[in-house]
C-alpha cells in the first residue's frame, strides 16, 4: 500500500508538469497539489517513531494502522477536498494573499490532520486493536 501511495503521489505531481503550458491551469495546480499532500503522508512514518514513545518496540504496529486503508481513507478525502478548494481559489479568486492563505491552510489541516491520525493509531495499537 505504502509503495502504491508514493507512485501515485508522484505520478500526480508529474502528469500536469509534463501536460500543461507554463501558466498552469488550475485544474493542474490541484492535481500538483493532491500529490505533494499525498507524498506528504507517505513520508509521515518517521513522524511515527515519535509518537511510539513508550513503545518503541511496536513502531511496525503504528505504522501499519497508519497506513491502513480503512484509518487513512478520511486523510485522503481531506487531501482530495484541500486540492479541490486550491483549484477553485485560484480558478475564481484574483488575490494571490488568498490563494496563499488556502495553500497554508490546507497544509496546516493536513498537518493537523496526520498527528491527529497518529496518536489515533497508536491509541488503537496499545488498546489491541
């Protein structure tokens, strides 16, 4: 699954660079976008060992409930609704400020978003699953 994740993060951030003139559309910068937050959360395992404190034996646990399809899939509908809502602000909104506040936004609820999934898992793992 971690494997598939960072092909498909990649290949998302790929395909508008290789398809789209220089001024790229929007359509693309979301697509660009899905990857990076995509690829963000397949590197999220060496965030995991830290939150094994206390159990650092059962790191390979945490990270599998991470990881697991079923526990990540609203991570990844957050990441589609991020990507969506860069489009749509650089589709219909003329102030780079906003656009940028979107992008920060949108990062920092990712970010929020995976420590929140973390301790999730870890809570799971130490409870037996």
């Amino acid at each position: 699954m971690r494997w598939a994740l960072l092909a498909l993060s990649l290949s998302l951030i790929a395909f508008p660079m290789l398809t789209s003139a220089p001024p790229s559309s929007p359509m693309a910068i979301g697509i660009s976008n899905l990857g990076v937050l995509l690829l963000m959360d397949w590197s999220w395992e060496h965030v995991i060992g830290h939150a094994a404190w206390g159990m650092e034996n059962r790191t390979g646990e945490i990270v599998e409930d991470f990881y697991n399809f079923n526990n990540a899939r609203w991570r990844y509908s957050l990441a589609i609704i991020i990507s969506g809502a860069l489009a749509l602000s650089f589709a219909l909104s003329e102030s780079e400020e906003f656009d940028m506040g979107v992008l920060v936004g949108g990062y920092t609820l990712f970010g929020i978003a995976a420590i929140a999934s973390t301790l999730k898992s870890r809570q799971r793992v130490l409870r037996g699953k």
